[in-house]
C-alpha cells in the first residue's frame, strides 16, 4: 500500500491528489490520508476541498497511516518517534519543484510533500482534466461571467498579494506590477483584441493599479468562493499566472490547444525550481 498525505490549499491538495491518481493508475493500492484537516490550530485557514471535483478518493484508515507514518500529530507519538527514530516507511520529498523519479518505483510508504511538478502525472493529462471539474455554479453573475470569456480572446490575470506581502522574504519582488504590465504587453502583441480577467486577493490594489484600462474586468469574488475563481481562469483561453499552485493548476487544465500560458521565470527566493515550469509557457 501507498499513503499520500494531503494537506495545504487547493493548489497543494491538487498536486497531491495527482500524484495519488498516477500512482492508482500504475496499478498501485493508493490511498490518501485526509487526517491534516481534522487538527484546527494547524490549518485554520485551510479546508479540504478536493471534494468539490470529481475525485477518485480513496482514504487510509487509522491504522494504516500507523502502519506506515511516523505518526507526528500529537506530543505522544513525537516522543515515542525520537526514542525509536523515524520510520523508513514514512517517505518525505527530498527537494521541492524536483522531480524524483523513484517515487513512482515506492510501495509500502507513506508519501509526504508537495510533488509540485508536472513530471509526476503529465501523462494521465486526460484522466485528470476529466476529474479535476466542478459542476457549475448557479449564480448569475458566475453564469454571465462564464459566457463572456467563452466568448471573447479571454485571458486571466491571477494576482495574489495578502499572505504573499506577509512572507516578502520568500516570494516577494517575483510579481511585481513590472511583471504584470510586462505579461499584458506580451499578450495585447499576440492576441488580437484581448479581455483580461483580473482574479485577485487585492482588489483594492488591483483596481487602483488598472483603472485607467478599458480591457480589463475584474472579477470580485476572490476569498468568497475560491473554487469559482479556479474555473474562470481555467476557463480562460489564456493565462497569466502568478507564482502559486491555485493559478498553475488553472492554466495547466486549460484545454485550448493555443493556448499561450504567462509565469513569472522566478517561483520562490533562494530556492531553485527546475521543474515547476511547463513546456512552451512563457518565462517572464
């Protein structure tokens, strides 16, 4: 059997799960470990969300995370794991953004990390662009919205700003407005009469910024429902990312053939991330 923790946001969740989906594909007995979300003071700010897609979910009982895990969720067993050490089984990610190849070899193991590179599920593309969907909202402003960018050379804009300027040590001075007026520039030279839809966590600062601009939409429902967020700008015929997994997996689902994907050519500070980058995006 495989464990695969799942754990973090939406973009993180994701990763994870497609790491699970490749590892059942191989024919594997995988499971996920869906503890994380049940111990409130660790991730307040974090639910779990993968229900809201058309998941194969599989979850781990009690007693076979114990089995394979080293069981680090409470005081007890953190002790007991420094008497006995850590157990073999229980497998970290080596190196974040990097692809390891052996992990696809592992059985018997519980898996704990982010995985964050295509280069684990490129292959089940189909498998999961079939999965990773939601049925559509209901509400009207979401059902006009919808049609407006399968109607027009739509082009998202993720601008992620709030917990981002709180760690500026690790992912600020990546996506600068330098870099977003960059990524619009490109874009007005490929695309003949493009929309950009601005999904943000800032729209005071994204609508101070851009107000002068008749191209733009701003699309304000970040931070009330994420999920819809995510299928607008999957939506999209185009994209501009920011350095986060909500809008990688976004542009990564996009279905349209020519579709002309923007990321910042840094991810994160003083770390390298040689494989978070997909093939044919456009490195600014």
């Amino acid at each position: 059997m495989i464990i695969v923790k799942i754990w973090g946001g939406v973009g993180n969740q994701l990763f994870q799960y497609a790491l699970y989906r490749k590892l059942l594909h191989q024919g594997k007995d995988a499971k996920v470990d869906l503890s994380w979300f049940n111990i409130k003071k660790r991730n307040q700010q974090r639910t779990y969300k993968l229900d809201l897609f058309q998941t194969d979910i599989r979850e781990c009982t009690r007693r076979e995370k114990k089995k394979l895990a080293n069981g680090t969720d409470n005081r007890r067993q953190r002790i007991i794991q420094k008497v006995i050490g850590k157990r073999k089984s229980h497998v970290y990610e080596k190196k974040a953004y990097t692809f390891d190849a052996s992990i696809l070899e592992r059985d018997n193991v519980y898996l704990e990390g982010y995985w964050q590179t295509q280069l684990y599920f490129a292959d089940i593309k189909e498998i999961l662009q079939k999965e990773i969907i939601m049925e559509h909202n209901k509400s009207i402003y979401f059902n006009e919205t919808l049609k407006r960018i399968m109607v027009t050379n739509s082009i998202s804009v993720h601008i992620r700003r709030s917990d981002y300027l709180l760690k500026a040590e690790k992912y600020g001075n990546i996506c600068t407005k330098e870099y977003y007026n960059n990524a619009l520039n490109y874009m007005e030279r490929k695309i003949q009469n493009p929309v950009f839809y601005i999904f943000t966590d800032d729209m005071v600062w994204a609508k101070d910024t851009y107000k002068d601009r008749k191209d733009i939409v701003f699309i304000d429902g970040n931070g009330k429902a994420e999920e819809n967020d995510f299928i607008l700008m999957s939506k999209c015929k185009h994209n501009i990312i920011a350095n986060s997994s909500f809008s990688w997996w976004a542009a990564w689902l996009n279905g349209n053939a020519d579709k002309i994907v923007i990321a910042p050519d840094k991810w994160i500070n003083e770390v390298d991330t040689p494989d978070i980058w997909c093939e044919n995006w456009v490195h600014i």
